[in-house]
C-alpha cells in the first residue's frame, strides 16, 4: 500500500498529476480544489494518497491531508459513490464543507458536486452522519505541501542546525482543534456522536474563529431543549 508520496512536481493534467520520486514517476489523481493547491512544475511537493485495485488496473488518488483522505474512504463506502464522484465531493465542498453537510443533514451541497444526484447525496448524509465525528476530529492540518524533498547523498554532511522556534499555529488548524475539543467534551457529557457534531458544526459557522470554550457554550445552546 501506497501512503504517502513526496517528490517533484513533473506534470499537470485535467484530473491528475505526474510526481516525480527520485526517478519513478507516479501518476496520481487529484480533486480541483487539490489541484489548484498544488505548487508549480518542477517544485517539490508530497500527497497522501489512497491506492485504488481493479482486475485491470491500478489507481492512486492524492490528498492534501490525512482528514480529507478519510473522507474519501468513507464517501467510497456509500453504495453509488466510486472514486470520481467522491473526488467530485472533496472538490467542490473540501474536506470541511462535506463535514459540516453531513453533520447538518445538508445534502443539497452535496448534490451541487458534478454527476452527484438527489438520492446519491441524501444517501451520503444518512449513512455517514453518525461517522463524521471521528473524521472531524482529525482536523486539517495540510503541512505536506511545504515540506522539502530531501536528498539523502548530503544528510550525512550537513551540518547541525539550531532548534527552530515552535511555529505558531494557523487560524485554520486552531480552528480545527478547537471543534476538535468541543466534540470530545460534548462526547463525554453524553451527547450522541451525530447531535454533537451537528451542534459543534453550527457553532463553528456561525462563530468564526471561535475558541474551545466558546464553542461548547454555543453547542449546548443548541442542545438545550426547546420550549
């Protein structure tokens, strides 16, 4: 199993790439959204992937983070979804959009990825809304991208560098573990997986950058019986 690549960016086209691994070119397919993330021709850059087995052939298919390969597998294991139409998800909604449709019931965004229809999507929300907690809770911390492709010949030489100073973390990846953080807290005052993610979800959309706690005050707001 292929997990992870990372090398040269060689060649772009319509639905995929060539990455190049110290000589072995690795065609891999890739969502719209991956694609127009990807670096230019002849730069580094690394994906996860998933490696797709027919009687025929052999398929990779790319990922900016390990949140949005989980979604994948999962949108996979929906009857009716094959590889396309799940990359066809992931690229119009992003692995946070489609979190935050199934945990929503949402299932007219879904509809809106190309060749996707009504009752392949509403089918998608039913049958993946109690295993969305699990996947958002992976975040969406994409740092592949930036990492550098290394070459062996001259670790050996080089010379030792200082420690850096800890990076402070994106908007985005706070973001991510503060949903993270108000899901496990709602998990453990009992709320079922599928209430508190939908409630988690709507907080995080309606408060932007929100912190943990604020988040959880808002999701038990929307939690709290009506009437």
């Amino acid at each position: 199993m292929i997990g992870r690549i990372a090398g040269i960016l060689n060649y772009r086209a319509a639905d995929h790439v060539l990455i190049d691994v110290r000589g072995v070119g690795y065609l891999v397919y890739v969502s719209d959204r991956t694609m127009a993330s990807l670096p230019a021709l002849g730069e580094g850059c690394a994906l996860y992937t998933e490696l797709l087995v027919r009687e025929d052939n052999l398929q990779l298919f790319g990922f900016l983070s390990l949140q949005e390969k989980e979604w994948h597998r999962l949108l996979i294991s929906v009857q009716g979804i094959g590889a396309k139409a799940s990359m066809a998800i992931l690229g119009t909604l992003g692995p946070n959009g489609i979190g935050r449709a199934i945990a929503l019931g949402d299932w007219a965004s879904v509809k809106a990825a190309p060749g996707v229809g009504p009752k392949i999507a509403q089918r998608v929300v039913n049958e993946l809304k109690d295993k969305a907690y699990a996947v958002m809770a992976l975040g969406t911390v994409d740092d592949n991208l930036s990492a550098p492709v290394i070459d062996d010949s001259v670790i050996e030489d080089a010379p030792v560098a200082s420690q850096p100073k800890a990076a402070k973390p994106s908007k985005r990846n706070t973001s991510a573990a503060a949903q993270a953080d108000a899901l496990s807290a709602l998990g453990n005052l009992g709320y079922a997986p599928a209430d508190a993610t939908s409630a988690v979800a709507q907080a995080a959309s309606d408060n932007a950058d929100a912190d943990t706690s604020t988040l959880i005050r808002e999701a038990l707001k929307l939690l709290a019986p009506k009437g």
